[in-house]
C-alpha cells in the first residue's frame, strides 16, 4: 500500500512522489531514498512495516516511538523541518516548523504531548486558519488575489493551500507596495471558482480560523455565493474579536506579532499571515484568559446575500 504526496519529485520535478513502505520514491523516475526516524533521525531501514487500524507505522528499534507513513507525509508536504535542538518544554520531544511561511516550533507530538491534549477542547477539532489578498477593499469591485490557508487535523498534522487567483482588474502599485505581489505575479492564475471550490475542498468541515474575520469571511462567502459553491464549514474563530477581548491594546496582526514574539516573514502574504494567525491562536488558547469568539458562518450570508445583488454585473474570472 503506498500514500501519494503532494509535492514535486526533487530529480524530475514531476508531481510523482510517493511513500511506499519506508521509501520515498517517484514513479516518473530512478529516485528513491529510505527515511529516517524524524524523532531520533536514526536509519528506519532494517525496521519492519505493519499496517493497523489507523494507517501504516514503523516501529523504530532504536527510539521504540511508533512512526506513521501519514504523518511523514504530513512533514514532507509541509515543507517541515523536525528540530532536534530545539525541544518541546513540557514533554522534551523534538519540535518542527517552517521558518518561511512563520510556523514557529511546535512539539512533535502536539496535540497528545502531555499538556497540550486539551488545547482543542473537551474533543480534538480540525481547524483551518486563513487569509486573504485582495486588489482593494470593496467586495463588489475588487479582486482576491491570493488565498492562504493552513489546516491543522485532528492529529497535529498541518496542511497547507496557497494559490494566486485571476483578478478582474490590473493589481495597482499600492497593492504591490503592500503585498510585493506584482500583475505579471497573478496573470495565468486559476479563476476564482476553480480556486474556491478547492479552498471549501481543502478546509472541508474545519472551524475557520481568521485575524479579522469581518474582511476575510464576507470575500469568502460572497465569491461561493457567486459560483454557487456551498460552503462545508460552519463556524469561524476570529483572532481580532479574540484580542480585543483580551483588552490586547493593539490588536493588529503585525504589533500582536511583535508583541508575542511571533516571526512574521513576508507580512501581507496569505499564507504567511495565516500562519501567523495560527501561531496567535495557539498563544491565545495556551493563556486561556477568554473563551474563544466563536460565530456561525450563516451570520454572515445575509450580509454577503446583498453584496451580491448590488453588485449583480461583476464576476471575477
């Protein structure tokens, strides 16, 4: 049995790359490699395979801890990196994180390290944390021009979806200032249908997760109302209302990542501001000073129903 990966062969850059057993291999060329234990990097390759109820596992020989192809999976579509230096404080395992997109060290284990079992609440959710860049600020006229979203399942493991989108307009140089996303950056981009019914694909029946969620929400839920695409989630948390009722005296993405200590490479980018939004949400749910904000997709649709029929001529690609 063998798991399809996300992600480009690194010989032949061929979307090919699959785990077969204990093996990395690419079924459009010779490359092959045998992965390491990602917790003690020791060699999986005298290890034997065993497949259970929850998917296949190796049992490594020489850390006993029990290794799931799927969560190698995980790793490698992730673009993670597994730091052994840096160790989780309450269980001492190793951490992982992408520096690039701002996902700071988080245990290996999470959510089951002791101490953090009880972060999604009395049962383990699936949360997807999400942002959006746009031409302007006007639903009706402007554009989406980038969708980033990072979900993490009910196992710890993190996802992650980023794509430009074909706007109906020129991106101005404002936007460009702000964004560093250029017009040549987004022509030839998938249309917004074809990119939002992925978008409801890939965060499936999540809680959406979203700094500022009265901007990001209403541009979501108008382009599905567009396309007539219904969308799977039904609740979102929004960061902002959160901070706020933290009496955070600055509650904008960037001074809460100042403020916390948060890396937050390529501001303004959709996937690196939903992660900065994951790493905010996490902090927040640690400190467990106010009960999370959560509302109900539908409050938003009567809203969005209207910017839809006010602005009946205008449909992104």
């Amino acid at each position: 049995m063998s798991l399809q990966v996300k992600k480009n062969c690194p010989s032949c850059k061929s979307p090919t790359i699959q785990i077969l057993n204990k093996t990395i291999t690419c079924r459009s060329c010779d490359f092959s490699c045998i992965f390491q234990c990602p917790i003690c990097d020791a060699s999986l390759e005298n290890d034997m395979f065993t497949s259970g109820p929850d998917g296949e596992y190796f049992i490594c020989s020489q850390c006993k801890n029990v290794i799931k192809t799927k969560k190698i999976k995980a790793l490698i579509e992730g673009a993670l990196v597994v730091d052994h230096h840096t160790r989780c404080e309450l269980c001492n395992g190793p951490t992982i994180h992408r520096k690039d997109i701002n996902l700071g060290n988080r245990c290996f284990f999470f959510p089951k390290c002791s101490g953090q079992a009880t972060l999604f609440g009395t049962k383990h959710e699936t949360l997807a944390f999400l942002d959006f860049e746009t031409t302007g600020l006007e639903i009706g006229k402007d554009s989406i021009i980038e969708i980033g979203a990072l979900k993490i399942d009910e196992d710890g493991d993190t996802q992650t979806f980023q794509t430009f989108v074909q706007p109906a307009q020129e991106v101005s140089e404002r936007i460009t200032g702000i964004t560093g996303i250029t017009d040549e950056m987004v022509q030839g981009s998938p249309d917004l249908k074809t990119t939002m019914t992925m978008l409801n694909d890939f965060i499936g029946t999540s809680k959406i997760v979203a700094h500022n969620a009265d901007f990001d929400i209403p541009w979501m839920v108008t382009s599905c109302i567009r396309h007539d695409i219904t969308i799977k989630a039904k609740d979102i948390i929004c960061t902002l209302k959160w901070a706020k009722k933290n009496e955070e005296p600055r509650a904008s993405l960037g001074a809460l990542a100042r403020k916390y200590k948060i890396s937050h490479n390529n501001a303004h980018r959709a996937l690196a501001d939903a992660a900065t939004t994951k790493e905010l949400f996490f902090i927040f749910e640690n400190c467990r000073k106010i009960e999370k904000p959560v509302i109900p997709i539908k409050e938003y649709y009567k809203m969005c129903k209207q910017i839809v029929e006010r602005y009946s001529n205008y449909v992104q690609p």
